[in-house]
C-alpha cells in the first residue's frame, strides 16, 4: 500500500507528458520560472476532482512543457508523460495500476532534476516524494596501503 500511495503521490505532484512543441509558444525561462511560482499550489497539488479539473491540468504542464527551458524540457515533458499515464489508470486493472507505478518509478529522476532546477532558478520549492533517494552518494574508494615487508619491485 505504501508503495501505491508513494507512486501516486509521485504521479500527482510532478506529473507531466511528452507533449509537441508548439510552434506558437517557445520555450522561455522567465515565463517559466513566472508561471510556476504564481501556480505553485497546481504544480504541487493539481485540482484533479472532476474531468474539467483533471483536463485544464493537463493543459497547464502542456503549456510548461513548452515554456520549459532547454536545461529541463525533456524532463518536464517527462513528468508530462507521467500525470497523462496516472489520468488513464483504470483502477482494480493490475496493468494500468502496473503501468502508472513503472512510469512513476522511471520519471523519479526526471522529477527530481525539475525540483532541482526550480529551486536554483526560480527560488520555487516544489515539495517531490520519490520511491528511490535522488541524491548522487559520492563513489566509495578503499585504499589499502601495502604492507611494510611488500616490495613494490619484486
């Protein structure tokens, strides 16, 4: 059960699709950076109660894919996939419930290079729960040194 809730939990506070840029908007950091601060509350918890709440969210991140810069537009567009795949889930059928926690597991990341990007550049904190730790551990080296009677020439 905690898993399910950790993947739509996932699925709604980052979700996103894959979408097509359109050629009327382009990508633009500043509109970006404008547009999710001032709907922080639809990014981190999107009203999705009735068909027209879940289809003028899913219009909204379409709009921020678009807006998305290059730095982090694949990754939006991601987390796009993620919120249509989590809108689709047919629930009771084990496959879509399948299907929404695997795309929920593979656009963590995603979601998490978003979360980073946001607070960097747009002092936006957008609260992520994730299954998986997103933070790189530096790689652990072990050295042993040679021993006093080991001669390196041999």
């Amino acid at each position: 059960m905690r898993l399910r809730s950790a993947t739509i939990t996932v699925c709604l506070l980052v979700g996103v699709s894959a979408c097509t840029r359109s050629d009327q908007v382009d990508s633009d950091a500043g509109r970006f950076c404008a547009e999710a601060v001032a709907q922080r509350d639809s990014i981190v918890t999107p009203p999705l109660g009735t068909e027209a709440e879940l289809q003028a969210t899913l219009e909204f991140y379409r709009l921020m894919g678009q807006l998305a810069p290059i730095a982090i537009a694949e990754e939006w567009n991601d987390l796009v996939v993620n919120l249509e795949t989590a809108a689709a889930l047919v629930p009771g059928d084990p496959e879509s419930e399948q299907l929404v926690a695997m795309t929920a597991f593979a656009t963590e990341p995603s979601a998490y290079r978003v979360k980073k990007w946001l607070a960097a550049n747009c002092a936006l904190d957008v609260p992520i729960t994730t299954i998986a730790p997103q933070e790189q551990e530096p790689a652990r080296t072990t050295s042993i040194a040679p021993s006093a009677t080991s001669d390196p020439d041999g």
